[in-house]
C-alpha cells in the first residue's frame, strides 16, 4: 500500500504541478499580451499627441505669417512725402488748429487731425516732435494741450 500511496501522492503532485505550470504559463502569457496591448496604445497615443502638437506648431506658424501680411506699419509714406516730410506737416496742422483753439484737450486734437486723414501713429509722431521742439504745452495730467 505504501507504493500505491506514494504512487498516487506522485501522480497529484504531478498533476498539481502540471495544473501550476498551465496556470503560470498562461498568467505569463496573458500578461505579455497585456503589456504589448498597453504598449501598443501608448505608441499610438504618442504618435497622435506629437502630429497634434505638430499640427499646433503649424497653425501658429501659418497664424504669424498671416499676421505679418494683415499687420500693416504704424508709418506710412504717402501722398509723394516721406515719412519725416509728413510728421512736418501733420506737425504744421497741429500749430495751426493750437494756435485756432488754444488749450485743448489732447484727445479732441488727436481726432481733429486724424480727420484729414492722417493716421493716428503719424499724428502722435508729430506731436512728440513739437514736444521735443519744446513748442507744447500739457497740462499735469497730460489730459491738455496747448502751444507753449
């Protein structure tokens, strides 16, 4: 009897090792699967977030140039002057509508010679310059204008 019991005591062993080995080779097996699945999804949501973030570099690339077409310079030449020509002018009709209205507000003289359709940046130019001349007056507050 004792060679039967070790006979059947090996043969559940061999079984029970069997069974161990089947369930280890498939937890292996299911967890390489497992992992070439994660790694393949990671590789594919890689790739989409880098043409994203290419795709992003792009459009901000295409967003400047288009921003260095529209955007035009704030100093234009026109009218056969060039720029310097024209801030004497501008500066001209600046004296002139000072020297009509006295002290004003800066605003008011702003919008009064940007009507003759001078651009704000060549009005404000102008006005430095006779600052610069020393030829104006402002008030504390900057909010008045006058010549000096």
């Amino acid at each position: 009897m004792t060679s039967v019991k070790k006979n059947k005591l090996t043969e559940t062993t061999e079984k029970v090792g069997k069974a161990l080995a089947r369930s280890t080779f498939k937890a292996e097996s299911a967890g390489k699967l497992a992992q070439k699945k994660v790694e393949d999804l990671v590789g594919k949501v890689s790739k989409r977030a880098h043409e994203a973030m290419d795709a992003v570099t792009k459009l901000k690339g295409s967003e400047k140039k288009d921003q260095e077409k529209h955007v035009s310079p704030p100093f234009k030449a026109n009218k056969g002057l060039t720029i310097p020509d024209q801030f004497g002018f501008i500066a001209g009709n600046i004296h002139d509508y000072l020297d009509k209205n006295g002290m004003v507000p800066t605003n008011r003289l702003i919008n009064a010679i940007m009507q003759k359709k001078n651009s704000k940046a060549n009005v404000l130019a102008a006005i430095g310059w006779l600052a610069r001349e020393n030829k104006l007056q402002f008030s504390k507050d900057g909010e008045m204008i006058s010549l000096k």
